[in-house]
C-alpha cells in the first residue's frame, strides 16, 4: 500500500517533520453495543469522536444509564479541541451532557445530528454554554493539528456520516454506524465515490463498524420496508392500524406517513420521544408530511378506525413507552381494540427478547393482529457492505469497532480473508492506547484509565461496585435487619433484640422462623458476654455469623443480615 | 369428520351412556413455554398429563423455581389415578417432586423418561413412596374411566411420546413435544402410521404443541448436526474441542462421541446435570459409547491436545455451569487455551441471549475459537409438521398448546388455512375448564384455581408478590433504615435517629446528604411531638414521606425507607 508522508489540506501542505505519532485512544464501545467514544491525540491536539452512553446490563439494578470514564479526556482538557459526532443516535451522542460538564469543547454534526443534540443540551441547560458548528457532509473542519471531513452515509437515521481524520501522521477512515443503501429514503447514497478517492490517497487506518459483522450478505434499503408497508396496509384496509418503531428513524417514520397518505389515513404520532424527534425532523426539513395527514391523538376518534394510523414509540418492549401502556390497557388516550392491526418495525435488540414477546403476547390475547415479522431493515452494514468499504479504502490497518468482542471478531475474520493479518488488524480494548504513523509499525503504547460510569437518577458515579453488590444481595434474597439497645461499652441488652425482614420471606408464614432466629441472636449474644467482650463490632459480626448460618440451614437463602446496635 | 360414540378398548366396550362429558383442564403452560401440567377428567376419574417447572421471569428477583398450583388437583386427590409423562425434560416433569407431595399418585413414562424422574425422586426422597411404571410405545394403561395409549415420537430428548387419551366423552391425542425426525439417531422415527390410524377412529380434539409454529418448514433431522460436527472435527484437526450443549440431549452427546470417536479422540464430561444424565442413559442402553473412548477429566492432560474432546453443559449460558466457569478461568479442572475450538451446539433460548454473548466474547477474548452457529437444530416441530399431524390426526376441535399466547396464536393460523374455524379452535388459558363430547358442542365452562408457586431455596409459595415487589424495590434504589429509641408512650427521643442504608448510595460520598437527611427525620419527629403524637406507627409514617420526598428531590431516587423504633 502506498502511503504518503506529505498531506495536503485546506490549501496548506503539512509535513511530520518529527516523525510524532498519532495515538488513537478508545474510551468506550470496544466491549459493547454502546458507549462509543474514541479520542484521537497528535502533540497538543485531542479530538473526540462520538460521546455516546449504553443502556445498563441486567445485572446493574436501579441505574438508568452508563457512560464513559472521560478522566483522560479532564486531565487533558486543555489539549481538546472538539467533539466531533457522526451521528445522532444516544450510543454516539447520549453522554454529552455529562461529558461536556468536565471536558468544555465545541461540538461538531449535521444539521440533524445537531438538531437532537440541541434538543438534548437544552434539557441539562447547557446549550449556551457549548460552541456548535453544523457542518455539511463534503465539507471539513480544521481542530489543532487535525483535519476532519464529514462524508456522506446511510444509516437507521438520516444525516449519517463517516469521518475522514487527517493527521500529520496519516489518514484515518472513522465509518460510524453505516449501511450502504443505494436507494435511500432521503437524501443520497453512501458517497462510495469520496472512500475510494480517499482511498487511493492511503489511508493509515480504518475504523469500521462491526454491528452485523457477523450476518453474510448485503443488508436491504430502507425503501424495501415501505413496500412491504404497503403490502400490510392493501391487507388490512378494514382495521385500525398501529405502527411501532424506533423515535429516531425519521425516515421509517417518513415511510409510515407516505402509505398512510396514499390509503388515505389520518396519522397519529404518541411517544415523547418519537413525538420530539419528529418535530425536530420536521422543522430541519427532514420529513415531508402532506398536508391534513397528521393529527392529534384526540382526534383520532372522529375517524373510522379504518382511516387512521398511529405511529408510536415501544417497539422494544420498554415499560414505560406508548406501546407498553396500550398492551396492558393502562395508555390514557389509546385503547387497543379487536381487530386493531398492530406492526412492529423493528426487531428485538439483544436482551429485549423477552419485553418484546410480553407485549406481542398481551396485544393478541386483546385479539388484536400483530405483525412483528419483516416489516424492519437493519442500519448496519453486513459482510459484504463491510468488505466493499474495505476494498474502497484500503487502509494499511483495520481497526474493527463498535461492537462486542464477538461482533469484533467477525470483522477480523472476514477481513483475514481480504489479506489482513493479525499485524494488520487491531483489536482495541477500551483504554488502549493505540499508537501508529506512516514510518513505523503501529502497536499499542500503553492504557490510560477508562471505564464505566453508572448514572442513577440525579447521582453521576455515586453507584459503584458496592452499592450495586448490595443491590443484587438484597434483590436475590432480601434484608433481615436485628435491632438492639446496648448499654454504653457493654454487651448488655437494654432492648430487643427486634428483628425486622423486607424481601425475606412473609412473615406471619414463618412465625417459629423468627422465634428460632431470636434464640440464636439471643445465644451468640450471651456467648459475647461470657467472653467479656464489649466490642459492639465483634458483637455485630457473631449475630451476622451465627443469624447467617442458622437461616441458611433453615431456608436455603442467604438474606443480607444488617444488626444495628443503639446505645442509650 | 366421523367421530363414533362407542369407543373399543382393551377388548372391552364402553359406552358414554349417560353423556357425561370430559373435561380438559390446563393447571400451566398456557401462557409461557414451561409448566406444562394439564388434567383429564372425567366423571370420578382424572389423570394427569405431564407436571413440569418453569424458570423463573427476570423481574422475579431470588426464585429458583417456578412451579404450576395445583389445588384443583389437592381438592380433589382421590380422583386422580396418576400422572402421565411425555418426556423427560424440566418443562414437563420438574414439579412432580413438588407436586407429589400433595398429590400421591402413581407415575406412567418410558423407560429413560422414567430414569430421569427417578434420579429426581431419589433427591427428594420420595422414591420410596410413589408408584411408577415404565410403559412401552404402543402400549396402553388403563387409570379410572381413561385409557391412555403411548405413542413413539421424536424430540430433543430419546423415548419421547405423544398420547393417545380414550375418554368414554372420545379420544383426546395430545403430541407431547416432538418434531418429525425420519432419521433419528437412537430409534424410530415417529410413528405416524399410528397417528393415522387413531385419527381414522375419529379424534375428538388435538392438543398439539406449539414452540415452532411461528417458524415455516421443516426441522432439521438431529442427524444433521451430526454432519456438521463432522465437518467441524474435519477442519480442526490440531485443536482441542470442547462442546456445550444440553445435558438432556442424549442423541446429541451420542453424536458427538461417535465424531470424536471417528478422529480417534479422547471424550471427558464435565458438569452435574450432563454427568447424570449420560450415566442414566448410559446404563438404560440409550446411549452406544465405544470402548475406552470416554475419561475422566483428569486424565485430560495425559493426552494431546488434538486428541482431546470435552463436552460440557453451560451453552445457555448458566452462571454457575462449567462452560461459564472455564470462559471465566474460576473452572478449577479446565483451562481454555488459546487454539481451543469451543462450539456451541445449542441456540440461546429467548431471554438467554445476553448471557449466551457474555460467553462468546469471553472466550474470543481468551483467544479460543468458537463456533456458535449452526452446530443445533431443534427439537420442536415447525409449521410443516405440525400440519402433517394435523392431517393424519383430523381432530373435530384443535387446542394449541406448549407456548406463550404468539406461538399458540401463530398455530391457530396456520391451521385456520387448513379449515379449522374460531369454533372449532380453543386457545385455553390456565384454569380454563373445556368441556366436551362427541354429542355437543365443546365450551369453557368454568375457571378452577390456577397459577404459579415461587420456589426460593426450600421455600415453596413462601415468597408472594409482596415479599418479591420488596426484592424489586431493594433492587432498584436500596434501603434506608433509620432507628431510634423513643420512651414508651411518648415522642421522646432517648437515643437516635441513626441512619444506615445499603444499596442506596457511597455514604462517604454523600454526607451531606445524609446530615440532610437526619434534619429531616428531626423535623418530622419535631412535628409529631408539638401535635403531642405518640402514635408510633404515626411517627414512623411521618419519617417514612418526609425522608422519602427529601430523597426523591435530592437524588431523583425512591429507596425504600424503614424507620424502626424501639422502646426502652
């Protein structure tokens, strides 16, 4: 591959005349769907790419979202000189406004990207804070010693990019989330012109995307689900039709409005998010909604069911989205009636299996139909849209990223069979400090700290590993809290032992439960005071002991057992 | 469809002389896939058709198990004349040991079946007490006014059976689980031919499964894994293999023996529930291990590598089974090395996907090479078969069953193309009381007490929706307890309030919170006391809204608050 030392841009020619390297340092996305964020240094300059959360895992009970660990973004927070975000999906831009409160720096998008970042930035009342550029896709933006353009792809949501990085030290390929649609919705095509002209330039590295990885083939165009839309529609033209989807797939959204109009229906749209992103769409000139299509939900009711459509968030089964409101029968302005046709347009996400199956459940014991088969197209590229970018781009490495490990590996596979090697393909941890020019071998240099960062509530990282292991204790087997007084410096009970348990078991069914549960605190008590010991932490440890042991004989469970001593 | 009334059996004839009628109860597996339990009665007779467990849901924090109640069955122990398995998985026989205890009645199965449930018995000790009978394909056993005829079918586990019920009300042929396999590897194909005959006599209803009725075509026969493994085998010839699947897949094991076995390798097991079945199937003759192909795990290392083969349980990912110990590294006997070949002859079963992953990525990251698709096929007969049955069997009603309310709807659909109308299918719900006969027209008729019972440690029906929504509660935002003393009868305060909580949030990080906090419960007490309130329990109210409202505004967090007061 030829690459050269020498990049012209912005008119200038720019040379690495002391041979610095570039590092490229992912702070989040390597382990997960989620959490994307990848910063790239050169000397004194620091771009971020992509600041986006992920939904927490199971196992983390009670946390609402988790974000990156920016500590090397804050000690370095002089060095960045922007965010630059490929698109506006919350696994890409969903930790902004907690990032932005420790790292200041301008943010970078498409006029929609920055749209539902603005939307976003006004509910942490940061939007006048943070400097914003709209930039178009073609056009470049000059941050420190880096060039970055933004290149035109396709995506489950419009203005989609891809970034070219130019470095002194070399060319980097960034795809975003990208599919290669030929027949876009809106707007145009992948600008698989511009990879390859870039390509032929020679590209150091290219960070692609690894979400479908794993899937043989090409995925279809989004204008595939309009047809079977119709299809659906020209079938049910006696009920009541309801549409679930993603909020943010305007153009999904688009295609609903578009059958509607042509079967002559009215369209409702519920869901705040969904509601918030189409207003945001419709303002920028994103959507195309004929006239007297849209409604208010409250209107529906002076349309015969057979002439209206209702668009709504919920297609992932989330508890507190329209769908889910309406399938348990709790949804104030929608009831779901017989022979209501509901569609979901979309598939299940990995672990949203079971809430989507409870929906579709609940909907068809109401009798309604329920289409949930084909009426979705993913917004990822599979194997073969991955292999064209990497034949357009060339890149001296591959960078698989965006994805689990396993997803990561597919890349790195199907790869190998292009000719990469295990020199040439970096599989990146979160953390990694990647270093790499166009003189010597890259090879990763070092780690800097990085992780995750749990968001409860109001509290940013006020959950940690304890407070979230006590979560799962008292969530397995419940609390079982032993009250006592104690006279000051003795083992001498002036009161209780009480013994109360939430989570436990009932207690009016284990009545001889507690009664043996009061002996054993009463006995490891009195064991303390033949003992002499007055110590109140060694008095509380025995009753843990012993109130453990004997609950477990007993039940089998192993409850958290809290003794709280009070002195009078 | 011709249906006679005078039904010929065991060389008698009965005859419904007085039209009782037959009743079809289902005590489970109406709503889920699992539980499958359901009575036959009639007149002073009932048997009943398979007694399984289900896994417990995701927001039932702590269960183990979940099993169906059966106090329709206790109300009416002395007309059940015993308990009919189909097969052997958890699904259909994890709750007799439960159930048995409340219910004595003998049980009827096929041989390994039979073995499988004896092994559970033995665990509970009851092994001594119930009556069990092995039954043949094609023989019949006669319990009360019910003959019940066993008939060879095949599934994911050998020796399953569809049942053929003589009723004097008609014959009722229930499928069991089961795909059409015309190459099995242990045994006969299903016997179809039978289920001709039968439905020549004229079938009064069809209860068939419906776990792939969402699926179109055909299953794969289990031999084809076979093939594939092969395959697989043939193109790692230098690595060592180690196989996950399911411990009740005898066929599958046997398959995977006979592979090795063809590339003269060395096979060990590891894991509990594999271990005991293959030594169950193993001494039933079910399963054909070549000499001296099988080892103990320790004696792994005195071969090389490639000459080795493992085969494991944990491909659904289980936490605590050996597949996940070993991508943990805590597995204390089995290494992965980099160049281990691990597949995964299983597909995650809904709601498993995650844990599943988690596997996958861990093992990529160990460098080892896994293969996870393709390696399966399932055991569940998919929308061809279930047509086939549906054809040779011609019953007058059809009851979809096995499979929540999608599956049994998407087999109410398919067969609504073979002529069955919303009369003459019944999508009953658990608790729901068919009635019917050759004479009339069948009906729900009634609804008997129906539902789940939680099983935590040795706990059966001790933890209710109240002690599980504490669990959920404790989970989310964790606890805070505040304790006091206050003088008998009064609001006086003599020592306190003392606030601990778990699960909540660091303390140290959050002090000023907590001295907040303690204001707050001052306040209340303070009020309480200028009311001249000595009402604890309206003390305790008091703390519990202010300090929650605190909390809520403070921290957008709901814990759950336990004020505990003591008296000295």
């Amino acid at each position: 591959m030829c690459l050269e030392t020498i990049i012209f841009f912005g008119g200038a020619v720019l040379k690495n005349v002391n041979n610095s390297k570039l590092k490229i340092i992912p702070l989040g996305g390597m382990e997960l769907i989620g959490m994307n964020i990848t910063a790239f240094e050169f000397e004194d300059s620091i771009i971020v790419v992509d600041c986006g959360l992920a939904f927490p895992a199971e196992d983390m009970f009670g946390i609402d979202l988790v974000i990156p660990d920016v500590t090397y973004l804050r000690d370095n927070a002089d060095k960045v000189k922007g965010f630059v975000i490929t698109h506006g999906h919350e696994d890409h831009i969903g930790a902004l406004p907690y990032v932005l409160k420790d790292v200041e720096a301008a943010i970078y998008a498409t006029k929609l990207t920055m749209g539902i970042i603005d939307s976003k930035l006004k509910e942490h009342n940061l939007q006048k804070k943070i400097r914003r550029k709209v930039v178009k896709h073609g056009q470049s933006i000059n941050l420190g010693s880096f060039r970055i353009e933004f290149i035109k792809t396709n995506h489950s949501i419009v203005d989609a990019s891809a970034l070219a990085i130019y470095s002194p030290a070399g060319i980097i390929v960034h795809t975003g989330d990208f599919k290669v649609d030929y027949t876009p919705v809106f707007g145009d095509a992948i600008d698989l012109q511009r990879f390859g002209e870039i390509g032929k330039k020679g590209v150091l590295a290219l960070m692609c995307e690894s979400t479908n990885a794993e899937r043989p083939g090409f995925t279809l165009s989004e204008k595939s689900v309009g047809k079977t839309l119709d299809t659906i529609f020209a079938e049910h033209t006696e009920n009541r039709i309801i549409v679930a989807t993603f909020a943010s797939n305007v153009d999904r959204v688009q295609q609903i409005i578009n059958t509607s109009y042509r079967f002559g229906r009215k369209v409702a749209i519920e869901g705040r998010s969904m509601v918030n992103v189409i207003s945001i769409a419709s303002d920028l000139g994103y959507l195309d909604i004929p006239e007297n299509t849209l409604i208010e939900t409250e209107q529906l009711d002076n349309y015969p069911c057979e002439r209206t459509v209702f668009i709504t968030t919920g297609s992932q089964g989330e508890s507190m989205a329209a769908l889910s409101r309406m399938a348990e029968g709790t949804h104030k302005k929608v009831k779901i009636r017989p022979n209501d046709t509901v569609i979901l347009s979309s598939n299940p996400i990995p672990g949203n299996e079971k809430s989507v199956s409870k929906i579709i459940n609940e909907l068809l014991a109401m009798k309604a139909e329920v289409i949930y088969h084909d009426a979705h197209v993913s917004g990822h590229a599979c194997q073969e849209e991955i292999k064209l970018i990497y034949a357009l781009v060339k890149p001296k490495y591959a960078i698989p990223i965006h994805g689990e490990f396993k997803h990561r590996t597919a890349q790195a596979e199907l790869i190998k069979g292009l000719g990469y090697d295990n020199d040439h393909i970096f599989m990146l941890q979160t953390g990694d400090v990647l270093e790499l020019s166009e003189d010597s071998e890259a090879k990763i240099v070092g780690k800097v700290p990085a992780g995750r960062v749990l968001v409860d509530g109001l509290g940013v990282g006020d959950v940690g590993n304890i407070v979230l292991r006590d979560r799962q204790h008292l969530a397995e087997d419940g609390i079982i809290i032993v009250v006592m007084t104690l006279e000051r410096g003795s083992a001498n009970v002036l009161s209780g032992p009480d013994i109360v348990s939430r989570g436990f078991v009932y207690v009016r069914e284990s009545e001889s439960l507690m009664d043996g549960a009061r002996l054993v605190i009463s006995e490891a008590i009195e064991r303390c005071q033949e003992k002499g010991t007055s110590d109140w932490s060694r008095i509380k440890s025995a009753i843990k002991d012993d109130l453990g042991e004997f609950v477990w004989k007993e039940t089998k469970r192993n409850p958290m057992i809290l003794p709280i001593i009070m002195e009078v």
